[in-house]
C-alpha cells in the first residue's frame, strides 16, 4: 500500500463523528484515524466528549485540556465538557460577572437547562463547526479534519438532531442562522461523515443498523460504511478448519483452534448481517490481542481505515502526476 494522500480540499475543514454502542472501541477507532490522518500531513483533531479521559489515555496523557492540545506537528486534542458549554456560553452573555454566577449557581437555571431540548449539544456542535469553518473572524486554529469521538449512539443521535429541532422552534434572530448553519454542514457529504462503530456481537450490531437507518433515512446524514471492530483473523484453510472441527479431543491447543474458528466465523456472519442491512461492506479491524495498542499499531489500522472511509466518501485527493515537458 502506498502512501495516504492527503484530502482533497474543500476550502474548509471536515468533521467526521464516530459513534456505537458503548463497549465498541470507539476512542480507539477515533485515536487511530487522527494519528493516521496526521500522519498523512493533515491538519488534525481528536475530539473527546465523554468524561473518562481513555482517549488521553491512548496518547499517554492524564487528561486533555479544554483547548487544543499539540500532540505531535499535525496533531492535536482537546477534550469538550458540553455542561461546561453551556455554563460559559451564558457567562459571556451576561458579562456581569456577579450575575453570572448567581444565575448560574441558582436551581431554576439548573431546570431549565436541563428541561430545554438540546441546549448543550447545540453548543457542542456550534463549538466544533469553528475548528473547521474557514472564517477570519475565528480566533481558534483550523483543522482540515476533526474526528470527535462521540457520544453512544442514542445520544449521538440527539445531538445530530438538534440543529434540525432548532430550526422548528426558532423562526428568526441568531440562534436560526447557527441552527441553519449547523444543519447545512452536517448533511453536507463534502464535509461531513458519520461513521457507525460495531463489534460481532447480536447487540451491537442490532443498534448499528437501528442507528444507520436513523441517520439515512430520518435525518439524511451522510454516512460512511460501518466498521466492525475485533475481528478475529483467518488463522487456517479450509481443509485445516474441518480438521480441527471434527477432532474430538486434541488438547488445549485444538480446543484454543476450535474457540479461534467459531470467533473468525461468528465475525464474518455479523459482517454479512452489516452489509446486507447497509448495502456497505464493514471495514474490518483486527483484535488487537497483545493489549492496548500502541501509536505505531493504531497509526496501522487507522491508515487502512482512512483510505477504505475516504476513498468511499470521495475525500482523498487525486495522487499527482508528473508534467512531461516536450523537446
């Protein structure tokens, strides 16, 4: 396989949000593709929503500041508290410090913020749009892509909803132009990918073609083919596979080569189930049986995941050619 190329450019930034059950590997599907991605020579950013630092963890880091942080040339992280959104979003509105405070610290605020339908994900999603919009009034860096490893999938679906419930309840003002502007980048397929996140397991695989349809049908979000995370690689040919099967008794080692054969089998039927449910091939991703992997294996894996997701989604550049100069 030949180098990554880089994105094609847009004259922004592009966002790609990963989501699935929890327990699926989401962060390090969203640590692999960043490091992949800047790699490449990309402008980039891993986004972490949830509160247990484990995408922090992957870059060997305690915790990920509320800015970005530099990780290496090209790549950058930063963690985002959607509470802490809203909290600052009201504090810059009401400049007075004092009455900030009290307003925020008050349990009627507390009410209806939590009563309000989609206060903190329409922060959080208007937050990322300015690390992608190209705009000289923006004071914050600008990445040619962002990767937000994102909420599970119920709650990922009420964030992508928000900016559209927006525009139904406000008719005017600046609260609709960012709801029209949100709305606008996420369905566009030039900017935007959704990428559903799944293991070979009944569960998981059932919400990621009840997420897929949501996200499709229901909100026309652009969405790149699944990934099915774990996979357990063909160890045997067939020939070698009906052997271990009909051995009655070989030992801790055909009992291992039997447990290895029902894995690689359960995980090519969940990949058909995928497929025939999203018309997409599942990009695979092998188990990774040595432990936590390292930016070296996780570099690996996102590259073929870049080029299988991007190539798809059209985003790769053309690769250059050489001019030929005539005599």
């Amino acid at each position: 396989m030949g180098p990554l190329a880089r994105i094609g450019a847009v004259g922004a930034g592009r966002v790609v949000f990963i989501t699935g059950k929890g327990g699926v590997g989401k962060t390090t599907i969203t640590a692999a593709l960043g490091l992949a991605s800047a790699a490449a020579g990309n402008r980039t950013l891993v986004v972490e929503t949830a509160a247990d630092g484990s995408l922090a963890g992957l870059f060997h880091l305690s915790k990920l500041d509320s800015k970005p942080r530099r990780i290496d040339e090209h790549l950058a992280a930063v963690a985002v508290d959607p509470q802490h959104l809203v909290r600052d979003y009201f504090s810059r509105l009401l400049k007075l410090p004092f009455l900030a405070n009290r307003l925020l610290e008050s349990a009627s605020f507390r009410a209806l913020t939590n009563a309000a339908p989609g206060i903190a994900e329409f922060l959080l999603l208007e937050h990322l749009s300015t690390w992608v919009d190209a705009s000289f009034w923006h004071r914050r860096q600008r990445f040619d892509l962002v990767f937000v490893d994102g909420p599970a999938t119920g709650h990922m679906r009420k964030l992508l909803r928000v900016p559209r419930q927006m525009l139904n309840l406000v008719i005017a003002g600046p609260l609709r132009h960012s709801a029209l502007h949100l709305e606008a980048l996420l369905t566009n397929p030039e900017r935007c990918l959704v990428v559903p996140v799944s293991v070979a397991e009944e569960l998981a695989v059932e919400e990621t073609l009840e997420t897929w349809a949501v996200l499709r049908q229901e909100l026309l979000l652009p969405v790149g083919r699944p990934i099915l995370n774990r996979v357990f690689p063909r160890r045997f040919s067939r020939s070698e596979v009906q052997k271990i099967v009909e051995q009655e008794d070989g030992g801790p080692l055909f009992e291992a080569a039997r447990y290895a054969v029902a894995m690689q089998q359960e995980s090519e039927r969940h990949a058909r189930t995928l497929r025939r449910g999203t018309g997409k091939a599942p990009a695979l991703v092998p188990e990774f049986f040595s432990g936590i992997p390292g930016a070296e294996e996780l570099c690996r894996c996102g590259r073929q995941l870049l080029e299988e997701l991007f190539a798809e989604a059209g985003w790769l550049s053309a690769p250059r050619t050489k001019k030929s100069h005539a005599n």
